[in-house]
C-alpha cells in the first residue's frame, strides 16, 4: 500500500488543504489531500527534487 504524507506544516485536520507526497518505485506521486481518490502525478525523484531545490531558494517567489 502507498504511504502518502504531507508537510508538517499542514494543518491538523486529516484533510487540510494541502499537498501529499508518497515515494514509488522509480518516481514520487503527487496528489491534493482533499480528493485522495482523485487525480494524481508521478514524477521522476529528480524533477521533484529540483523543484523543491527552487522554492527553498526562492526561485519562484512573486517579484
């Protein structure tokens, strides 16, 4: 079974709007905790890693 997780900084109810990550063979699925049984993506680890590499720096903040 998958482990999907969310950010510490999430809310405390189970279903804050939030984002949830989970670590598959090969790839990290992305999906939006208010509809688990929607959508979701599944990236290559090194593509997500670049992203969050890009908004620890602040690459991405509004000017």
């Amino acid at each position: 079974m998958t482990e999907w997780r969310k950010s510490s900084h999430s809310g405390s109810t189970a279903q804050s709007d939030c984002v949830e990550l989970a670590v598959l063979p090969g790839a990290v699925g992305i999906r939006d905790s208010k509809n688990p049984d929607g959508p979701k993506l599944a990236l290559p680890a090194s593509a997500v890693r670049a992203f969050l590499t890009r908004i620890k720096r602040g690459d991405l903040d509004k000017a």
